[in-house]
C-alpha cells in the first residue's frame, strides 16, 4: 500500500567489523609530530578500533554485513529488494560508487540504486528517509540500506598521518539495514536538516597543497585546525539535541521517555553532552565507541545491531536515532518502535 498511512518498517540489522581490535598503542607507540590539537577532547582515543586489511573493500565489508539478513531472512527477499541505498567512507573509486558493484555481488536488480554522497556521519538517518519515502510513494516494497566506512584502515593509518591526534579516533565497520513495507518494527517519523551556511568547512588537505587527484608525496589528512574543532563542537553539541528534539516533539514523546538513543558517536564528549541535554540516562544510550571508535556513517546500524544482539533493545522499545555529519552540514532524527528483537548470541 502506498500513500500517507503506508508504514515502513525497520524490519532487522546486522553488521561486519574486520580483523582483529586495533588498541590504542598503535598510536601512542608511533612518533608523534607537533600537533596543537593533541589535548583536544575531540580527539580522547577509545580503548579499540577495527580496521580493514590492505585488500579490504567497502563491497567486502557490505557482503560480509548482509550474510546474516540472508541467514535470517532468505536469500530470494535479500536478492529482491527493491532499493538499494548506499554511503561508503572512503569510497574506493571516486568516479563509480559502491552501489553496483554491491548490486552484482550480491545478486541484486533493483528498481532504485543511490549511492548517497553527503549526510556523512548521519548518512544512516538521511537514508532511512530516503527508503520511507520510496517505499510509501512507489511500488517498490523492501530496501537495502549500506553504511560501510574503511577511511580508518586506509587513510588514518598513512606515516603521515597515525602521528596526528585525528587518526586515533576512527575505526572501520560496515551496518545494513532491511527495510520492508508493513513490517513489525515501523519509522514513525524522520527530521532532517541541511545546513549549507556549514558546508565546505571539513577538507582533506595536503602539506605540499596538492589535489587528492594529483600526484604527490604529502599524505592526505582531514584539515581540522583549533578554531574549525571549537566550531564543530559547538555545532554537533547544539544540532543533535535539536534535531532529537524536534522529531520528539512530532511524536509527542518527551526525550526523557525514550528508551534507547543511537546517535553518531565521534567522541565521549559528544555522547555525554548529548544524553545530559536529551535527558537520557547512560543505561538508555548505547555506543561502541570504546570497541570500535567513531565509524562515521556506520555507527548508528553498527551500534543498532550490537544493542539488539546483547539486550539492550527490548520489544517495543522507542528507538530514536540521531547525529550531525561532518562539519555540521547536516542533522537528523528518526523514530523506530522496534519490534525485531533477536535474543543474543
């Protein structure tokens, strides 16, 4: 059924972290350079991290990610989604997205193929919009949403740039999600914002000024500078709890009352502000920072999945996610009553 009263329904997760945990000794080990923002709380390591091999694609982290949605749901309703909704951090061929190759290896045809370029670390919340609005708007009845994030591995890890602050941080980690028309566990609604006055202020950058395209012997690295870390923590403490806020309010439920918050997780920080402005206590607000760091897009799923897996999401629980996405270009909120609960392993 399409049209206003069509539900949507996040109907089950699963997720993929490659290789063996990373600790922070890989870091703190390593010659450090000067590097004004090492005392930045923006950057306080977590315990571990995962990262991909050398070999390692974003399509192999999504493949490894959905063996378990097929195991649970059957290759034929895998195979026939009909979106296919996508975000890869890095992406491995900047001229072609991840989409099709996923597609291919999965033994997928679908009617809608995005690869999605921006909402970063909320990417999961932007597609979740995208995919309800497919699905309530079209024929179309299931959908495949694809948070893959290898930066960690590949660009982090570069000489250059593992003696900086900023490489201790992330982790690599895939999250999927399956989305179904009907289905047990409905969206209930989904906010988001893009801001362009913020757009532009998160770069890769050089030493030597070069273009990632050209050749060059400086090691790209993200261009985070004293003034640009003040600003995003200003921003991501400010956005979140809005958009949280605001999608609460079309609920009609204070965000006291919501039983488990998964938000982005760049830092500790973040986490604590956010649960102390939403009125949530710790117990209600997963993460896996301190296993896994800051996964950008992947989190929310990634962290979706792990709180399902060991309990800490219930039947019937109020899911709300929320999170910012790079510099603060964009912010978003979604609601789930979730009724997928799976018992733990």
């Amino acid at each position: 059924m399409t049209g206003a009263n069509a539900t949507v329904s996040l109907t089950d997760v699963s997720s993929y972290l490659p290789g063996e945990p990373v600790g922070r000794e890989f870091f703190t080990g390593y010659p450090h350079s000067a590097d004004d923002l090492r005392d930045s709380a923006m950057f306080k390591a977590p315990r571990w991290r995962h990262h991909v091999a050398a070999d390692e694609t974003n399509v192999d982290l999504v493949e490894r990610a959905v063996w378990p949605l097929i195991d649970r749901h059957g290759a034929d309703a895998i195979r026939g989604v009909d979106v296919l909704l996508v975000h890869t951090q890095l992406p491995d061929l900047p001229i072609v997205g991840a989409g099709t190759e996923i597609a291919r290896r999965l033994g997928l045809r679908p009617d809608w193929l995005v690869d999605v370029a921006n909402a970063g670390c909320a990417s999961f919340v932007h597609m979740l919009r995208l995919a309800r609005q497919i699905l309530t708007t079209t024929d179309a009845r299931s959908a495949l949403i694809c948070n893959a994030q290898t930066a960690a591995g590949q660009l982090f890890t570069q000489s250059g740039v593992r003696r900086l602050a900023q490489a201790a941080v992330p982790g690599d980690g895939c999250g999927v999600a399956y989305l179904t028309a009907g289905g047990p566990s409905p969206i209930l609604d989904v906010t988001t914002r893009h801001l362009g006055e913020y757009a532009g202020d998160m770069r890769l950058v050089a030493d030597d000024g070069r273009r990632y395209w050209q050749t060059r012997e400086s090691p790209l690295r993200i261009g985070f500078t004293s003034s640009g870390v003040a600003a995003v923590l200003e921003r991501g403490n400010r956005l979140v709890p809005e958009a949280v806020g605001e999608l609460c309010a079309r609920l009609g439920v204070p965000t006291g009352e919501i039983d488990a918050l998964i938000t982005n997780q760049p830092n500790r920080l973040f986490l604590h502000h956010w649960r102390q402005a939403l009125g949530v206590p710790a117990d209600r607000h997963p993460d896996t920072f301190d296993q896994c760091g800051n996964m950008f897009g992947a989190a929310m799923p990634v962290t979706l999945d792990h709180a399902v897996r060991t309990g800490r999401i219930r039947d019937g629980d109020l899911v709300v996610f929320g999170g910012f996405a790079h510099a603060g270009d964009f912010a978003g909120a979604a609601g789930v009553r979730w009724h997928g609960s799976r018992a733990a392993p």
